[in-house]
C-alpha cells in the first residue's frame, strides 16, 4: 500500500497555517498507532483521482 501523503485524497492545505496536514477523522486509539508508527503503512490511504468528478458529468 502506498504511504505518499502528496497523492492521497485526506492530505489537505490549510492557508491560514500555510501548512498541509491529513483530513483523516481518526478515533483516539487510531491517532495513537498513527502518532506511533505503528503501521508500515497508511491504512487510511486513498489515492487522488483529478478527473473522478469530470467523469460523471
């Protein structure tokens, strides 16, 4: 599974902090194996797709 968070739907650019972060809404215990590293990859990962929306139309 790929973990490049520039591709993934949830990673997101807030301009007031002119920052990205991840979207993702995480319960606490999910927040913490993530914080953690507790994973070898981001099973939240969803990869960006530009034209999903031009396609139903």
């Amino acid at each position: 599974m790929a973990t490049n968070c520039e591709e993934c739907v949830y990673y997101n650019y807030d301009e007031e902090t002119d920052s990205y972060f991840c979207d993702v809404d995480l319960d606490e215990d999910e927040m913490e194996r993530f914080l953690r590293g507790g994973t070898q990859s981001c099973p939240f990962y969803h990869r960006g797709d530009d034209y999903q929306t031009a396609r139903h139309q």
